[in-house]
C-alpha cells in the first residue's frame, strides 16, 4: 500500500512535507516528478514476487503517474501498474478509470494537466486541499493534507478531476458479468468469481499469507488461497477469551495450514492505542474497537513477510451486519440498510483496512472486493443474501461454499472483528475510567463540536485530535450506525 502525493500549483516544499507525514505508507523507496506547476510524488512498498517493484509510478511519453493499487487489467500484460495506468489514460483519456479492473487511487501528469481518480469504491484512499497560496494538495492519507493545508476534505470514490474538465462521476466498464436464471447459477458464479479473484491477487507470488480472524469470510479466504498454494500461512492475533481464536484454530487444522498466533493483553491496547487512532484516522467507536487487532495483526505479520489476503468486503457486499440490517422493520428498510453500508464503506471498513496494513508496511489484498465480484453482488437479489426468518446473512456466499469447511464455520453467526478477538468490552471499561458522562454532554452540548455517541467515543476524540486539530478533519470521520435513531429519521427524510 504506497503512498502517493500530488501539488498543483506554486509548490513551496508541500510535496515533500506530505510524502514525510506519510512515510510509513512506503518505506522502500521516494520517487518525485515536478513539471512548471505540478508535483508528483510515490513512496514506494515492495512486496516481491514476480510483478515490477517500482509499479507504483512511472514515465512514459513525457507522461508521468503514480498510483496507490493494482491494475488487474488482462491487456496490461507484464507492465507495471503505473505503466498500465499510462497506457490506458493514453487510450482512453480522461475516461480512462472506468476501465480499470482492480482497486486505485492516482494521479497523472500530462504536461500542464493533472488528474486525479479514485476508484468506485473506495477501496484505496485520496484526500485534497488547498494551501494558503491556493495550491492545489492531494495524498493518500488526511495527515498529509493536513501538515499543509485547512480545508481537508476526502476525494470521493467514483470520481476523476482535472481543472480542464471539473469533478467528473464514472461508472466502472472494465467488466462484465451475466444476469442469471436461478439461485443454483448465482450459487455458481459466486463461487466462481471468488476463485478467480483469489487467484488473480495471488498470481504474482506476492502474497504469503492470510490474516484470519477465525470468521466466516477470512475463513473462505483461507480455504481459497490454500487451493492455489497449500504452502498458504495463517496470522492470527486474539485476547485469551476472544470468540473468534478456537474457530480460526478449527480452520487451519482442517486445511493442515500452519497458523501463525498472538495473544494480547490490557497493556498492548493501552499502548498502542494512541498510534491506532492517529493511523486510522478516526474516532468511531466501533472502527477504533476493529483498529486495536487490526493494527497488531500487522505488526505481528510484517516480522515476516509482507503481503496479505483479507477477508474484507464479504460484510458490505453480501448483507452480513446482521446485527444491523435486523433492525430495518420492513424489506424496504433492511435493502436500504445494507445499500447504505455499501455507501459509507469507504471511510469506515476500508479506512481501517488500509490504514493498519499501511501503518506497518505490509500490502493487504481483499478478493470480496475484486470487480467482477462486486459488479456481480450488485446483481443479486436481497432474498438470496438475507434467508429465512432468522434473517441470516450472506446467505448465497455460504451455500456456495457448503462443504469446503465444517459446517461450524461455514454457518457461524457474524461477530465484529473486536468482539471475536476480545477487545470491545475492555476498551469501554477503560474509557470510563478517564470520561464521565458529564463531560460527554457538555461536549454534544456544543455546536461547533461532533456528535459522539459515549464516552469511550469522546475518549478516542480527544486523542484523535491532538494530531488533526482542523475542524474540517472531523467531517473526514465516516460514521455508520443503522441502530441509532438518527439513522431512520434520515431514511424518512426527516
């Protein structure tokens, strides 16, 4: 996961102070391109394998770009994906990002242009904002605006902008997939697509290993990847009473895996805490809960290799927040539910994701995110995803993969990353411990300030903000909660 930097405008050292804020992102190598008033720059991540390691920025024809991603285009060949990213802006222009198949975020110096995408998703990062002299600033993290400029804002996923053409919306062409006749073909390609995702990450020989939570989808994952390389390794990190430690354990002993564990305590979490938030970037309850073993788990991985298959994208794609979706009192209102954590996944699960495998310097590639998987999701129907009265999610995913595991695994109900591992409970306790709800209702009583939900919130803010002091960097927070009462007064259209 590099990182990348671009200026537009009078540069007076911005582009090297933003690549210094996000130096963790690429500790391999900084590589900078400056024309009369535009700026590139790519902090580089090798992760082996048979790919081009200096993919991630590239010169060709007086073009130069950088990206944070991968190209998985099959006409890109043997290229690098910077060089891919040449090519297909060379084709296609400013077109260009609704036909890459793979996950982006980029920038393109063509002469006196520069453009910048992300992908549809969200899946890779991108922040934007302007100095005092009115230069144009954007990097892979909000930090690295943040260090140059006040106005930050995120760059929204699905779109590409240059000055000559505006903010311009597309929608992904780069695959194709079948409407189908019957549940039995959805069960089929869903397998399919799954296979071909894992398959298509792991093809250069980068990745070595898996982070298996012990849930359903990393578990998927595991057994996925073990087809293709049964050398496959587990990382694994839990509390002793974590939920998810004995199913991850039932997984690689069924596969014969070997499986990598660390356990962790109290004084991990209140060490690291500090630095979790800082690197993800946000204050949200439940996504700073999913930061502690997310940030561990890629400490504990990187002592060893570098590149990592995630089980990431399962939940919003395929309706498995349960414990949300249940909430919605009619279908209309559960689709709408899983719609909206589809929308926001971006700067809540995907933030996280990228932000605590960047943070150690290890690439983590999510196959539930792969193109023609999510183009293909979008096509199933919500009663193929959510069965029966128990409201049971990921339902096609699971019957697709009927027998691969034991059945234990393969329906097992869904737990928070935080909760399996253990941390939840005890991060509350703790919060309690600094903030009373005094102080929370003062805090909500002001109205420059944002709403936060509990003390233990407030707890994270006030760490949050002792690095992203602007008022804008609080809007960058991505908050997704469907059991607060504010949510359905929004679908009301109160």
């Amino acid at each position: 996961m590099p990182g990348i930097a671009a200026v537009k405008g009078t540069d007076k050292g911005e582009l090297d102070k933003i690549l210094a804020s996000i130096s963790h992102r690429g500790p391999d190598g900084k590589w900078t391109r400056r024309g009369n008033d535009i700026g590139l720059g790519c902090l580089e991540l090798y992760v082996g394998g048979h790919g081009k390691q200096d993919s991630h920025f590239a010169i060709k024809d007086n073009i130069a770009a950088v990206i944070d991603g991968r190209i998985y285009n099959v006409e890109k060949g043997e290229a690098g994906d910077a060089e891919a990213l040449i090519g297909l802006y060379t084709k296609y222009g400013p077109g260009f990002a609704a036909k890459i198949d793979g996950d982006f975020a980029c920038a393109i110096m063509d002469g006196e242009k520069l453009i910048v995408a992300r992908d549809w998703v969200g899946i890779k990062p991108l922040y934007f904002g302007h100095t005092q002299d009115g230069t144009l600033c954007f990097a892979s993290e909000a930090k690295g605006v943040a260090c140059v400029a006040d106005d930050v804002k995120e760059f929204p996923p699905g779109y590409v902008y240059s000055r000559e053409i505006g903010w311009r919306r597309f929608h992904s062409t780069a695959v194709e997939t079948p409407e189908f006749e019957n549940y039995e073909q959805a069960k089929k390609l869903v397998r399919q697509y799954l296979m071909e995702a894992v398959e298509k990450r792991m093809k250069d020989g980068a990745v070595k290993g898996i982070t298996l939570s012990g849930g359903l989808d990393s578990s998927l994952i595991t057994y996925m990847a073990y087809q293709i390389d049964p050398k496959i390794e587990c990382y694994t990190v839990s509390m002793p009473e974590g939920q998810d430690l004995p199913l991850a354990k039932d997984v690689t002993k069924y596969l014969g895996i070997k499986h990598h564990i660390l356990m962790f305590g109290t004084d991990e979490i209140h060490e690291i805490l500090p630095q979790a938030i800082y690197h993800q970037e946000m204050y949200e309850e439940s996504c700073v809960h999913g930061a502690i073993a997310n940030f561990l788990a890629g400490g504990f991985v990187r002592k060893s290799i570098n590149c990592v298959l995630s089980g990431e994208g399962a939940d919003e794609f395929f309706a498995g927040y349960d414990g949300q979706f249940r909430q919605g009192k009619n279908p209309e209102e559960v689709a709408w539910i899983v719609e909206d954590s589809i929308r926001v996944a971006h700067n809540t699960a995907l933030q996280r994701l990228d932000r605590l495998a960047a943070a150690n310097g290890i690439e983590s590639r999510a196959p539930f995110l792969d193109s023609k998987v999510v183009d293909f999701s979008m096509k199933i129907p919500m009663q193929h995803k959510i069965h029966g009265p128990e409201q049971v999610g990921k339902w096609v995913v699971r019957q697709a993969f009927e027998g691969c595991l034991p059945e234990h695994i393969i329906y097992q109900t869904k737990r928070f990353f935080a909760q399996g591992s253990g941390v939840a409970s005890i991060m509350r306790a703790e919060a309690e411990k600094f903030i009373s709800e005094e102080e929370l209702q003062k805090h909500n009583s002001d109205p420059t300030s944002p709403w936060l939900s509990s003390v233990e919130e407030l707890y994270y803010y006030r760490m949050f903000k002792q690095t992203f002091k602007q008022p804008a960097c609080d809007r960058t927070v991505g908050r997704w909660d469907p059991v607060r009462p504010e949510f359905f007064r929004r679908f009301a259209g109160f």
